[in-house]
C-alpha cells in the first residue's frame, strides 16, 4: 500500500511501486491534466509538483511518491496563484493549443516559488523543460513576467 497526499487529500492505492506516476494519476485518479507526450521526460507536458519541486510523471514510479505531496494541474488550478498565472496566460496570449499548458503552467508555479521576480532569461530556463509548438514561447516569457509583476506577494 503507497500512502501519499494528492491535491491536498490523503490517498493511498495498492498498485506496483513501478508503475509510472502519469499512468497512476490518469487511469486510478481520473486526473487528465498531465499527458503523456515523449514518454521519456523530455516534453513536460506531464508535469507536476512532488513536495513542491517539478518532475516529470511520465518516468516517475509511483513508489517514490510515498508519504510525499504530489501538486496536479488539478489541485493547483484551486489556488489564487494559478488565478494569477492563467490570467496572464490569457492576456498574453501564453497557450494556444493546449497541450503544453498544464506542464507550462506547473513548470511557471515551480519557478515562481523558487523565485517570485525573475528575469526574461531565468523565465525561460524555468520552462526550459517544456516544449510548446505552438507559441514561441516569447508570449508564455511575457505572460510568466506579468503574473509575477500582478501576483506580487502571491509567491
């Protein structure tokens, strides 16, 4: 039995320690925010937090979430700050398609915690394990940038 903390609720499963996060959020939790894109960890469109720090779900077993905090775009999506970050995404123009957002907007929550007025440059070394294909990213730099200039305080 693998106890641990999902979106803020105590849950535990009874599923192989080997199993991949992603597979366990999706298919036990009905959770659909993280996607599977590469597989290998290179994408981030499967991103969450796990004790607040980014990983990729798609090559992470569900053994080393034991007694841990895992953050999906679920969870986060409840909080003021995610407020702060879609709202920014939305008048910056920062997601088009969709695909990229979840992990963007959680890859964008992990840097902004760690360090709530960075550059243009430390922006996009946060994201820089997120892959968009349809921005350009110089629209998700800006929309990052003015959360953290509207969200002050918040981080």
């Amino acid at each position: 039995m693998i106890k641990f903390k999902l979106n803020g609720k105590d849950v535990e499963v009874n599923l192989d320690p080997s199993s991949r996060l992603l597979d366990v959020l999706r298919n036990h939790f009905n959770l659909t925010g993280p996607k599977e894109g590469c597989g290998e960890g290179e994408c981030g469109a499967c991103a969450v937090l796990v004790d607040g720090r980014i990983i990729h779900s798609c090559c992470f077993p569900l053994a080393n979430v034991a007694d841990k905090e895992v953050t999906t775009i679920e969870g986060f999506s409840e909080t003021k700050r995610y407020q702060a970050l879609a709202d920014a995404m939305l008048e910056e123009g920062g997601s088009q398609c969709g695909i990229c957002t979840p992990g963007m907007m959680i890859a964008a929550e992990s840097l902004l915690t760690q360090n709530p007025k960075p550059t243009d440059e430390e922006i996009r070394i946060g994201i820089s394990g997120n892959l968009c294909r349809c921005t350009g990213y110089n629209m998700i730099v800006k929309a990052i940038q003015k959360a953290s200039k509207k969200g002050d305080g918040l981080w």
